[in-house]
C-alpha cells in the first residue's frame, strides 16, 4: 500500500530528462494524484463517522429495529425467497439484444464514409436481429404469464 | 475512392453467397417454426434441406466460375478467402448437414420433439462453420467458431427434459467456453507479437519473431521472445485440441456424444470436427507455418533451439489414436464407443498436418470427407435402431439385427469396415494417403507414428467386428422389427453408395482434394532439412493469397 | 484498408503510447495474466456451475484487457474489435449456458456439478 502510493505521488521529473514528444509533457500518471486524495477520503470518512457513533452511542436492541426495512410495512415471509424463472428469460434477452447494439456505435461513427453499403449491411445485421426477436416474441418469451 | 469501395465489397457479397443463403433459409426455419401449426414442423426440414441444396449449388458456381480457374479471392478486407481449401470444407459440412437433416426427421418425431429452430440451429452452425474454413483473420475465425460452437450447445441440450441431455449439454458447454478462453488468450499473445490479427500478416510476421534474437525495445538483455510464442501457440493449440476432441482434452466427447440427441451426436462428429480441423488448418498451416519444426538457436550465444508444433502434436496425436481405441473397446454403448472412436480418428486426421507434405495434407482433407460420410452412416443405422420404447443405443439392440433388417445390416458393415479402414471402401482410401504422408517424410520418429497408427487401427477393427458379429451371429433379443424411414433410407443409401464410390473410383475426389491440400498458403515443409535449417532472414510479406508464396520444399535445392 | 491509426506498422518498430510510459505494458499484461489464471484455476476448484461460469468469463474478460492495452500501445484498432466481438460472444454464451443451467436446475434441483453423474464411464 505505501510503496504503491509512493509510486503513485512521486513527482514529474524536472525538464531535461527523456525527451517527451510533442504535446504530451507529463505522463497521465500524474493525474491520478487526486484520485488518490479521493480515495483516502472515501476510506476515511465512513470509519471516521461510524467510529465516533460508536464511541457515543447508546445500543437498544428492539424486535422493530432489527427488522427487515421493507419501505416502512411488516415484512411477509423470508427474505431470501427464490425468484421465478421468467426473471432470468426476461435478462437472458436483454443480455443478448442489448450487447447487440455494441455494433451500432462503430458504425454510425463513420457512417458516411462506408456510404449505402454500410447501411445496407447494418440493416440486414438489424433484421436478423429482429428475426430473432419476432422468434422470441412468438414464443412467448416476452409475456409474464 | 467510395464507387471503389462499393464495388470491392458487392463483390465481397458474391463471394459468401452460400452463406447468405443458408442464413437466409435459417431465419426462414425460425419463422416458419412459430407460424407453422404443431403438426406440419416437418415441413420446416424439408425447407433446410432446400437451403442447404441452394447453398450447394451456389458453392458450385462459385467454383466452375471463380476458384478453379486461378489464384484464390479475398474479401471483405483479407478477412475471407475463397481457396479450394475453404471450397473442399464448405462442401463437406453441406453434405454433412443434409445428412444429419435427413436422418433427423424421423428420429424427432419418434422423441416428439419435432420444431423448427432444431433445423434452424443446425443451419446456423453450417454457417459458422463454413466462415471457419474460408476465414483468415483470428477475429473472423473466433467469431465463426463461437457461432458453430453456441449453436451446437444448445443443439446437444435439445431434450429439454431428459436428464441425460441436460447434463451432456452442460459439459459440453463449460468445458467448451473454458477453451474458447484458451484459445483467445493464446490469440491475444499472437497479437501482441507480431501486431496483427491477419493470418498472412502474422505468418510475414513470424520469422522475425521466432529469431533467437528478436528484440524490438533494444534491452541489453532481451528477453527469449520465443518461449512467449511457443505459449501462445500450445494454448492455441489446447483450445483446438477441445474442440476436435484430442486426448488430453478430450473428456468432454463421450459424455457429450451419448447423451446428446443420436441425430446431434452425428453432426457434432462430423461437423464440428471437420469444422475445427479445417480452422487448425488454417491456424497451423498459414498462421503459424513457421513453428512447424524447430526454431533455431543461437549456439553462439548459448540460446538453446526450441521444439514447435510438429513435436506437440506429433506426441498428441500418438497418445489420441491409443487413448481412443483402447477406450473404445470396453463400452458397451454404441453411442459412447463411437465417441471414443471419434477420439481416434482426430488423431488420425492430425498425422496428416505433422506429414507436412503434399500426400499428407492431401490425407488430411480427403479423410474428413470420408469420415463425414461414413460416420454418419454409422448413426443413421443406430438412429433406425430407435423405436417406440427403444433407445437403441446399447450393442445388445444390435443383436440380430441381420434377421430383422438384411438391408440395414449390410450398410451398417460397409460404414464399419470403412471406419476401420479396410481396402474396397472409402476408408482405406484416407488412411492410406494419411499413411503413406508421414512415411514419404523418411523421418524415423514419423514413421515409427505411422507404424502405431497402423496397428492401432488393427486394434480399432477388433470393437467394429464386435457389432458385425452383434449383428450377424448373435440371436435376437428384441423382437419388435425395424423399419427404416423414407428420409432416413435416402440418406442411408445415399452414404453407402457413397463409400463405396469413393473406395473404388477414388480418383475424382483425390483430384479434388489435391487442388484444396495445394492451396497456396499451405506451405510444406521437409522434413530432412528442417532439424538443421539456418535461421531464415525476413521474408518479404506475401502477396495475400498470391501464386509464388513461399514453398519451402521447391524452394530448397535437392540433396 | 483496415482503419487503424497507423497503417504502416511492423511489430518490430511498435510504437510508444506515451500512456505507457509510467504504466508500462507489463504491468497491463501482468494483470490480465493474473485475472486468467484465478479464472483458469477457478473452473477447476469450483462446483458450482454458475461460479465456474463466472470464472469462464473472468478468463475472457483477462483476455479483454490483454487485446485493449495491446491495442493501446501498437495504436492499432485492430485490437479493440477484437474485445467487441469477444464481449458479445461472451453475452451469447452467457445467455446459452444460463439456459442450458436452468433446464439442468429443473430437472434435477441441484447445480453441484459433482451431483451432476448420470453419465460415467
């Protein structure tokens, strides 16, 4: 932990060391500085504060108080009850479809340069997709029931 | 520079045509699957089976008019190639999809689990596998080995409600992804030696990074580059090796292979692994030629000389062909004998890249296209051997099977005979040029694998006798008689006549088969000089997928 | 004709991201080395199917970082869309096997791969 942030808050080397090119003349490494900064503060802060609640604290036990907060109504049944299936089915699918769009991005950035053909290919890749989606739709994938 | 572009890539678009139609009919499958009522999904195997017989043709014309006459076309940024290489492979998962389509019809109805996304999902997997033959980019390589391989998984979990099936689908899939990893990682270390994922480039790449001296930073004391290459290689390695099912990582095959629908087991056995040979060939062969024997050392400077592939999968291949058939002989499921049969044959497949000449590369292509054939032949008999409260999967159902069936029975023993290599059929043929490739490389430690090879395919005729003598000698045990199905006969016959063919006139496929193993790129490698060949310097890269690449056996003057 | 920063780059002469001056490529390929490696481990020690699922994409996501740092210091993109296609393979598979478990919790209540026999030499 020391040494790392001892690497991490050693300062640039004076001018006249390698001679860096161009623009960049201090490496990014030394904008993590207040990162560091915000770091210890984030640490400190909550042992700070529980500490010194701790320290003044007077602890009563209650049955009401040890209860599950459940926005403020008695809790029914267990908490750690299982989840229906569906919950899966429903992320399964939004796992799948969502990533999809991840070739949307690459595309439209330089979509003028790859003209029709690149519109071409991007619906035809949309409407296997949507294939795919009509498949999962009549199915019945997509209802809770 | 954009009308360029977009000629450049319609013609791209012509190049995969085979695929875009079968991608085409595999969207239609999925479609037709939820409009179609309960009783009418059959009809959604026949429009695949249309698919894959437009993809055909389609291929066809691709070759009369682009491939055979002159040099290999690449497409889509280098990414595709279209060589005989990848003609011969397409053609071999196209006939091994209408196969395994047609034996399925009637085994699903029989299992009641006749749907469309079935078809579909093996559609897809033609596609991905047809990518893996014709890629020669890492990227377009994993992709369409992740498409295959994704499609497969859940093809083998199929039944949905059979224990056995759930189970095999299970490991199938984590130990498959857990070598999707491995194969990526070792991708990654290829890339960041030689900077590209271009299989051409790589392999332009490759004698400056195999040198004893490669070191790009000028450290004073450069680390051994080469063992980082040699890693990147064996995970490379290791991941195809999961995928082709060969012996240190074969144990996810006969778990796989019995609980699997018997239609899946089929085209996994032929499909997926002709699939991933095609795609070590294209790693192995044009990515990483280099590797192939030893790399030399600096004596000089103490830098010992390291081993390449040729030694790990010289050593991998003996110990598949012996794991393989020794295991074979014990099962007494015909689903899992042949599992472990299937072990073997890819370490047979695998004597053809050690051989590294043109008979061996020739044997490597030749024998997959034999053993789709005859191997699906093997699991038509078994999947006719399903019947109303008969799995048909133990060799006991086999039992006098030759009363019942004549007919049957006489294919099911030219299927193993042929399996086991014996002259008049097409089996013969492949084991022989796989053969005869490592003897003409007079290297003694080669062979002396061809000799193991050899006997160890005697041994593997002692467990396919076992069935012909089930079928012939024993009386029967189960009386209720076998019926074989229209599609299922078709495609029965249409396998044996097949082998046979092959076995007797082989000389129009090996003429075939010789355009794809002569494929520029592939280069060959001599045996003789490789033990003490000289460091090359840096070749000038290769014209991708040119005439006069580099070959190696020419280019040496004969001793 | 790929678009890649630099087209003119031979892995002799790679060329120096001034980023990987302080933080150097090593300690990237260290890492990812490290994160494979409890992955790979993880996919043998663990018995659970969906933790060694979890370790399975651990091991893709170690080979993720490897591509993005590698494709950092040539400044090449070739790398980043390799790390596309492997997050979406991933997603697929993740999808697959989350089905393919499920079936197997159906039929059986259990995802101790240990329990999971039905199928011995």
């Amino acid at each position: 932990m020391t040494v790392l942030l001892a690497l991490l808050l050693q300062t640039p080397p004076r001018a006249g060391g390698p001679p860096s090119p161009g623009p960049v003349a201090t490496p990014p490494i030394y904008g993590y500085i207040p990162i560091v900064i915000f770091f210890l503060i984030a640490v400190l802060l909550p042992v700070v504060l529980l500490g010194v609640s701790r320290l003044v604290q007077r602890q009563v036990f209650e049955r009401e108080k040890l209860m599950p907060y459940e926005c403020g109504v008695d809790p029914i049944g267990d908490a750690r009850d299982r989840f229906s299936v569906r919950f899966y089915i429903v992320a399964m699918l939004f796992l799948v479809f969502d990533v999809e769009t991840i070739f949307l991005f690459p595309w439209a950035v330089i979509y003028d340069r790859l003209a029709v053909f690149g519109l071409v290919e991007m619906l035809l890749f949309i409407g296997i997709l949507v294939v795919g989606y009509y498949y999962a739709w009549q199915k019945g994938a997509l209802e809770w029931a | 520079m954009q009308t360029d572009f977009q000629t450049i890539a319609t013609q791209a678009m012509q190049f995969i045509m085979p695929e875009g139609i079968l991608t085409l009919f595999a969207c239609a499958a999925l479609v037709l699957d939820v409009m179609l009522p309960r009783d009418r999904k059959r009809f959604v195997a026949w429009v695949s089976l249309l698919g894959v017989g437009l993809a055909f043709a389609s291929l066809w014309i691709l070759y009369t008019s682009i491939v055979s006459k002159g040099t290999p076309r690449t497409a889509f940024f280098d990414m595709i190639v279209l060589d005989s290489y990848a003609v011969v492979f397409k053609s071999i998962f196209l006939i091994g999809a209408a196969l395994s389509i047609l034996l399925s019809i009637k085994y699903l109805e029989i299992e009641g689990e006749q749907r469309g996304e079935y078809y579909g999902l093996i559609l897809f997997s033609v596609i991905g596998m047809m990518f893996m033959a014709s890629s020669v980019d890492l990227l377009a390589l994993f992709i369409s080995l992740e498409l295959m391989a994704v499609s497969v998984y859940i093809l083998v979990g199929y039944f949905r409600r059979d224990k056995k099936s759930n189970e095999a689908s299970m490991k199938y899939f984590l130990l498959g992804a857990f070598s999707s990893g491995v194969l990526l990682y070792g991708i990654s270390m290829v890339y960041g030696l030689t900077g590209s994922t271009n299989l051409a480039k790589i392999a332009a790449a490759l004698p400056i990074v195999a040198s004893a001296n490669f070191n790009p930073f000028g450290a004073a004391a450069p680390p051994d580059m080469r063992y980082l290459l040699l890693m990147s290689m064996i995970l490379m390695a290791a991941g195809m090796f999961f995928k082709v099912a060969a012996v240190p990582f074969h144990m996810w095959a006969p778990d796989a292979y019995e609980g699997a629908p018997t239609s899946i087991t089929a085209f996994m056995s032929v499909g997926v692994k002709a699939a991933s040979f095609a795609m070590f060939g294209r790693l192995f062969l044009y990515g990483l030629p280099d590797l192939r024997g030893s790399l030399a050392g600096d004596p000089a400077s103490g830098i010992p000389s390291l081993p390449g592939w040729a030694l790990l999968l010289g050593i991998v291949s003996a110990i598949t062909i012996v794991w393989g058939n020794l295991g074979a002989l014990t099962q007494n499921n015909t689903k899992r004998l042949l599992a472990y049969s299937s072990i073997s044959h890819a370490g047979y497949v695998l004597l053809g890249l050690i051989a590294g000449n043109q008979t061996g590369y020739t044997g490597f292509v030749i024998y997959l296209f034999i053993y789709t054939i005859m191997n699906l032949g093997v699991f038509g008999c078994i999947i006719a051997l399903r019947r109303r409260g008969i799995v048909g999967d133990r060799m006991e159902d086999l039992n006098g099977l030759m009363k019942k069936a004549p007919g049957l029975t006489v294919m099911m023993t030219i299927f193993l005979l042929s399996l086991g290599g014996i002259p008049p059929t097409a089996g013969f043929i492949g084991k022989f040029y796989l053969f005869a490739g490592l003897i003409e490389t007079g290297n003694p430690w080669l062979v002396r694998l061809a000799i193991l090879a050899v006997l160890m395919s005697v041994v593997s005729l002692y467990y396919y006798i076992r069935f012909i003598r089930a079928m012939y000698i024993e009386g029967e045990t189960e009386p209720q008689p076998v019926t074989l199905a229209p599609s299922l006969r078709v495609a029965l016959v249409a396998a044996a006549i097949l082998v046979i063919y092959i076995g007797v006139f082989p000389q129009r496929l090996i003429d075939l088969t010789q355009k794809a193993a002569t494929s520029p790129g592939l280069k060959t490698y001599s045996y003789q000089q490789g033990a003490t060949k000289p460091a090359e310097p840096a070749t000038p890269p290769p014209a991708r997928g040119m005439p006069g690449e580099r070959d190696r056996q020419t280019a040496t003057p004969p001793r | 004709m790929r678009i890649s920063n630099c087209e003119s780059r031979n892995s002799q002469s790679a060329i120096r991201n001034p980023q990987f001056v302080m933080v150097p490529l090593s300690w990237y390929l260290g890492l990812s080395a490290l994160l494979f490696t409890i992955g790979a481990v993880g996919v043998f020690i663990k018995r659970n199917a969906i933790t060694i699922f979890l370790c399975i994409e651990l091991m893709l996501n170690a080979v993720n970082l490897t591509f993005v740092s590698l494709s950092g210091f040539f400044g090449d993109v070739g790398g980043q869309l390799f790390v596309f296609i492997v997050m979406t393979v991933a997603a697929a598979e993740a999808a697959v096997g989350l089905a393919i478990i499920i079936s197997i919790f159906r039929n059986r209540e259990s995802l101790n791969v240990d329990e999971v026999d039905t199928l011995k030499l």
